[in-house]
C-alpha cells in the first residue's frame, strides 16, 4: 500500500512579492527550495497563516539567495507582501516507510532571521 506523506514544509516563509501577469506557480529562491527539497515544477500546497487560504500550485526557482517568496498568476490574489506562508511537498512511500519516515521543516523565525532547518520523526 502506497500512503501520502509530507515530505518537506517550509513555515512562516514571507511573500515578498506578487505578480498577477504570469502564468502561475509560487517563486522560491532556488537555495531555499535546495534546502527543503524541493524540485522546479514540483506540486506544492500552501495555506496563508495571513487570511486562511490555502491553494495547491507548483513552485519554480527564484534567483539562488534572493530570499523571494513570490505569488504568481492567479496565486497572486490570494495574499500579500508580508503574508506568512506555509509551503509543503507530499511524496508517496510505502506503509514500512510511512512507519519510520521523517520530514523537513524549514522554520523561519522572524523576516530578517535566516531558516532553520530541523528534520522530524
């Protein structure tokens, strides 16, 4: 049996821009997506801790140490610059993985504090 898992978060990640004329997706500087394991195009669920919204999109790489957490296309409509953001990526495993697995988190403290990593069992 194949179960559906949380594989990386990345939580209290701030918008730092928004940008209605483009395709869609989230923006993430591409070595925060290395750090939390996330891959470009990758589906990726997020919930605003701002208004309550929560939208499924996919993420692409931002320029690498920007910091940019950037809401495109439609997402864009669904909060603002300063929003904190809670960015998770699910990956399949088997029922012996899902026993035992253990996911990343990336928790940012406050906007001008560098994200932690810490890995869960």
């Amino acid at each position: 049996m194949q179960i559906e898992i949380l594989k990386s978060k990345i939580h209290r990640a701030s918008v730092t821009a928004a940008s209605l004329n483009y395709e869609g997706s989230l923006s993430i500087d591409a070595s925060l997506m290395e750090q939390a394991g996330l891959y470009p195009y990758e589906k990726i669920l997020c919930s605003n801790l701002a208004n309550g919204e929560r939208f499924e999109t996919y993420v692409i790489p931002a320029e690498h140490g920007s910091g940019a957490i950037v809401l495109n296309g439609a997402t864009a409509h669904l909060g603002k610059v300063g929003d904190r953001l809670t960015i998770m990526s699910y990956t399949m495993v088997d029922e012996y993985q899902a026993k035992h697995w253990r996911h990343l988190m990336m928790h940012r403290r406050s906007f001008y504090r560098p994200i932690q990593a810490l890995v869960f069992r």
